[in-house]
C-alpha cells in the first residue's frame, strides 16, 4: 500500500500556493512509487464566505490599508498581544475548518505538509485532540518568521534563512525541530534556460540592460509609477512588466508604453506561468519583496531592487536580503532612474549582488523537502 502525503496550502495571496505546487512537482520529478501525494487548498473545505473574505481582506488590507496592515502585522507579533488573541482566532478557524478536519481524519495521511498557518493551526488541533497521528511539516514562506506559524503539535518547520531558525528560537522552539532547507519555488527555477532563443521570441535586444518588473498573482505595487520614472533615462532600457490577473493594469501600461522616450522599450504582460524564463533574461528585478517572489529571484541569481515594501512579512524579507547585499531597497519610484542608470554603467554591482546571493540561495527546496518528507514516511510504519 502506498505511503499517503498531503500537500495543504491557502489562497490568500499566490505565494503560499506557489511553494505548495513546487513540492508537489518535485514529487512527480522524483518519481517515488511507493509515495502517494495530493494537494488541495485548505480554503476550499471551509465555508464559501470565509474562503471569499480571506483573500478579499488580505487583498483590501496589503492594497488599501497598508499601515494598518503594517501595524496588525507587528501587534500580533508580540507575545502579549498574540497570548489575548490566540483562543479567538483558533476558535475562528475551528469553526470554519469542521469541513477540513473531516477530511483528515478520513484521509489520514502519513505526513502533512502545509505552506500556510491556516492549516498548520487545522491539523495540529487535530493532532492535540488525539484525532490525527500525521506528521505535520510546516513550510514557512517567507526569511522572517510571524507568531501565527507557530502551532504546538508541528513536527519539524522548514525555513528559508537563519534568521527565521531565531525567530523560532524566541518563540520556543528546539532547534531539533527546525530545518533550514530554503523556500520551495518550481523545479524550473533551478534549471538554466536557453537566454538568446527568449530574447528573440519576445523581439528583445540581446545587449540592452533588461529589467523585470513584477506585481504579484494580483499586479499590486507601484508598477505605473515605476515606468513613468524611466521616461527619457540616458540608456537603453527593456523593461519587461508582469502584471499577473490585473487585466486594467495591463491597459493602463499599454497605453502608457506609447508616451515614453526611445530609450525605453517595454513589454507588457498578464499572468504569465513561466516567471523563470522572463527572470534568466533579466539583469534586475523590481519587486515587492514577497518570500516566494525573493526565493524566486535568489534561485535565478537575479539581484533585486525593491521599492517601498509594505510593513510586515515584506519589510522583514527586504531587510534581510539588504543585510547579505542581495539587494538594493530604495523609498521612491522616483529614486529609480538615477540608480538604473548607474547600475548600468556599473556592472561590477549587479556582479557582487549575484555573489551574495549564491552565499544564501536554496534553490533544490523543493527537492529537499520533498525526500525529507518521504523519509519520514519510510521511518514511521
């Protein structure tokens, strides 16, 4: 009989998605015969309008409301604060998750590996109250670390960096039960692609300083604000925008595009599934600083420049890669063009960006985590 693991993520943003997918495509690259895996969205077994307002508020929260977002981020961070709370919001998600834990108790998988805190907390409630013997493996999917991924009954966490190893510390967790094997991101990632044949498909020069510009599955960020401040730059610039599922982002730039000076070439695009061949083209990346966008990046040695990250889990990434000289943060879309024009004619920087970045990136994650998760079912009978 085959060895059952389940894969559990949430959609409330696409990164935590994302991570669930590349473990599973390790999975079916690794071929384990003796290894069943499946993988749903914990959202999906809750009731439709708990699963509508958990994206929607995140979304109105991290668009509109960013330092209140910023501020509750930082608030339930804190011991104290997380101690009052804590008993609500479990009891929340018990309430819309009965679904969910019917599953699992019916299912039983040897293993559970969950890229989102949502169903972290799920199944380790479960595995309190004696209804489910599963081994929990808690993917953390950004460099820094949030209260709410700790739950009691996890089994081992993976993170992406040290310092989210520390945050685990400080909250009580043994290092025995913490892994630092990286932030998955898809196989492909990991594989070089073929540079000049990308370039030509997409009617790109090959000796024009190129620059990615994503916005996220949802195109957020100040992305027209950052074209408009390359307007008339002194070099050659093709600037390739991602604008995920914003289809009126997308009409917006392509209306722009035609009001900008010779020396800016842009491309613009919707949502794309194959971010990595866009990235191996690409000499910087401007972003917001998500984990799964940075682990991404970190994975293609692409360097990035991020401007005005949201306070929380993006200002902790950002601070992190700025502290291993990964990246260039600045505060202004404004500050951009004079900084693209000296990264340009100073290529030596965009160099030893590229080096720090293979002092921390983890680009086999998904592999790693994927025979560390087998490995445990072939311990446990």
């Amino acid at each position: 009989m085959k060895k059952k693991i389940l894969i559990l993520y949430a959609t409330a943003g696409i990164g935590h998605k994302k991570a669930a997918l590349a473990i599973k495509k390790a999975f079916d690259e690794l071929s384990m015969q003796d290894i069943e895996v499946t993988i749903i969205d914990s959202l999906d077994y809750t009731n439709g309008f708990f699963k509508w307002t958990y994206l929607k508020v995140y979304l109105l929260m991290v668009n509109r409301l960013p330092l209140l977002w910023g501020i509750l981020y930082y608030l339930t961070d804190n011991f104290y604060f997380n101690l009052l709370i804590a008993r609500l919001r479990r009891l929340n998600n018990w309430l819309n998750s009965i679904r969910l834990a019917r599953y699992l108790e019916q299912s039983k998988p040897r293993a559970i590996i969950s890229t989102h805190f949502f169903a972290t907390e799920v199944v380790s409630d479960l595995k309190k109250a004696g209804k489910l013997e599963s081994c929990l493996i808690t993917v953390v999917t950004d460099y820094r670390l949030h209260s709410w991924w700790v739950s009691d009954f996890v089994d081992m966490y993976i993170v992406g960096s040290n310092d989210a190893q520390d945050d685990l510390s400080r909250w009580g967790i043994p290092s025995s039960k913490i892994k630092i094997l990286g932030i998955p991101v898809e196989p492909l990632f990991s594989k070089a692609q073929d540079k000049k044949n990308i370039l030509r498909t997409m009617g790109l020069k090959e000796d024009a300083f190129t620059t990615l510009v994503i916005g996220g599955g949802f195109g957020v960020g100040p992305i027209e604000e950052i074209i408009k401040s390359m307007n008339n730059i002194s070099r050659t610039i093709q600037i390739i925008t991602i604008c995920g599922h914003n289809e009126k982002l997308v009409e917006r730039l392509e209306n722009l595009k035609n009001t900008l000076g010779p020396t800016v070439i842009v491309k613009t695009l919707g949502f794309v599934d194959n971010v990595y061949d866009y990235m191996s083209i690409s000499d910087a990346l401007i972003s917001k600083s998500g984990g799964i966008t940075v682990a991404e990046s970190l994975a293609k040695e692409l360097p990035m420049i991020i401007i005005s990250p949201i306070l929380g889990q993006e200002t902790r990434n950002s601070d992190f890669l700025v502290k291993h000289a990964a990246a260039i943060k600045i505060d202004k879309p404004y500050d951009l063009k004079s900084l693209l024009e000296d990264l340009i004619s100073h290529p030596d920087r965009i160099e030893r960006m590229k080096e720090a970045i293979r002092t921390i990136k983890k680009p086999m994650a998904c592999y790693d985590i994927a025979r560390f998760a087998a490995d445990i079912c072939n311990q446990n009978p």
